[in-house]
C-alpha cells in the first residue's frame, strides 16, 4: 500500500483479503485472509503500527473503533455495528429494504452511513442503485441507473 501524500510504501505482514480506510484516512482494517478464524487487524495510518484485532470485516468508522457490515444469515440481510476489539454490538440492527441489494456500506466524515443498494433494472437493462442514510431510518439519499453494460450487480444478487 502506498500512502500518496508521502510516497511511502507500507506492507501488511499477512495477505488482506479485504480493507476499508476509516473517512478520515487515519485507520485501515485488514481483513486476513490468511487466518482460518478471520481475524482483522486495525493499523493507525500514521504510525503503521496496530491499534486493534477483531474478527468482523466491513466498513471502518471514523476513529477506527466500530466496523458495520451486512448480516446476510437468516435471509433477511441486516446492518450490524461491533465493537472492533470486543466484538459487542455497537447499536441497533437496521434492516436493508425489501427488494433490495446491498452494494457498498460506507461512513462518512460527519459520522452518517449510508447504503448503496441495487433495487433493480430499467427496460433498457440499465442497473438501477438507491443511497440510503442507514442511520436515519434508511432515508433515500439518491436514486439513479447506470448503463448495464458498465455495471456489475453483486454476487448473489437477482439482477443478472
């Protein structure tokens, strides 16, 4: 990894097999894809020395303390917080509207997260997406198609 203010290039001891920078900057979790109880590991990007170890990937909070992720099991797919280190619950489970896909789960720098959803296509088989504010009743930010062609749908997902 390459940090593009200083040019420095900065190497995880393991394989990562998924990461996410808190808004900030300031943290990276590390997914290890090397740990056959998948650990995560969160680094301070200024230091490059670890803060926290976990066990949940998924979206890193500003502060680098709480990770949310889609919770797929049970079939009805629902947003979780943890708590990086203790993996407690972090706050209420939200669950992703009916009909639609999650996508990307991010933070923001004022704290919000917000979904992006597949919730179909258009006759001309462009993919529809919807942003939702997940911390705010799942408010609809956007909604908006982009050429089929150029879009992948998510694994798992209806609308192939």
């Amino acid at each position: 990894m390459v940090d593009t203010v200083s040019g420095q290039a900065h190497t995880f001891p393991f394989t990562p097999l998924h990461i996410s920078f808190s808004p900030d900057n300031s943290y990276v979790l590390a997914y290890r894809a090397d740990d056959p109880n998948g650990s995560v590991v969160v680094y301070s990007t200024k230091t490059w020395t670890e803060v926290r170890r976990g066990t949940q990937p998924g979206a890193l909070s500003m502060g680098g303390t709480t990770v949310a992720y889609v919770d797929q099991y049970g079939g009805t797919p629902y947003i979780r917080l943890r708590d990086v280190a203790t993996g407690a619950s972090a706050g209420a489970a939200v669950k992703v509207p009916s009909g639609e896909f999650d996508n990307a789960l991010t933070w923001d720098r004022a704290g919000h997260l917000d979904l992006l959803t597949v919730v179909g296509k258009t006759p001309s088989g462009d993919i529809i997406y919807r942003w939702r504010r997940a911390d705010d009743g799942m408010r609809i930010l956007d909604t908006f198609a982009i050429d089929g062609f150029h879009s992948v749908p998510p694994a798992g997902s209806v609308m192939k």
